[in-house]
C-alpha cells in the first residue's frame, strides 16, 4: 500500500513539474536593458552605441564608468528629445534645417 501511494505521489509531482511551459529564453542581445517611456533599449542595441562610438570617446567612458555612463548619458539625452519633440521643438524651421544638415553631413 506505501509503494502504490509513494509511485502514485511521483507519479503526480513528475506531471507537475514537466507540465509546466517552459519560458522562452531571450538571447543575451535581446535583453532588454532600459526603457524610456516605451522605447526599449536592448543590449544589442546598446552595445551597438557603443562600439560605433569614436574610440576618444569610448575611452573617455571607459575611465568614468564604461557602458552603464553610457547608457545614463544616453537615457537622459532620449528623454530630452522625447521631451523636445513632444513640444513641437523639432518642428521649428532652424531646427528643421540643422537637422537636414546633419543628415547630409552623415
């Protein structure tokens, strides 16, 4: 009778455990790293930043605190022209013009 309960108790805890779905694992590039008021940075994109960053720059970060400056650096400058374009600043004929120049520069 011990045996019978014992088998039928693993046999219930065995299809617990296994029935469970299994979560989909992210890859470590697709982590998400910060989120700024619905833009989501992940790490791929992160590390994107900055490994394009000119290297004076990247070694500047490297000495005052590597990517998470970085990033800090790069949250508070999106919540800036979150904020600017939500004010219609990017709208602007000046703006408008520094900003076709700056593609044409690119």
């Amino acid at each position: 009778m011990n045996r019978i309960l014992i088998a039928t108790f693993a046999a219930f805890v065995a299809t617990a455990v296994f029935a469970q779905p299994a979560a989909p694992a992210l890859a470590e590039d697709q982590k998400t790293v910060a989120v700024i008021n619905g833009e989501v940075i992940t790490r791929a994109k992160l590390d994107s930043l900055y490994n394009n960053m000119m290297p004076q720059m990247r070694a500047q970060y490297e000495r005052t605190g590597g990517k998470t400056a970085f990033l800090d650096n790069y949250v508070a400058k999106r919540l800036l022209l979150q904020e600017a374009a939500k004010s219609g600043f990017d709208k602007r004929p000046e703006v408008q013009g520094a900003i076709e120049a700056a593609k044409e520069s690119a």
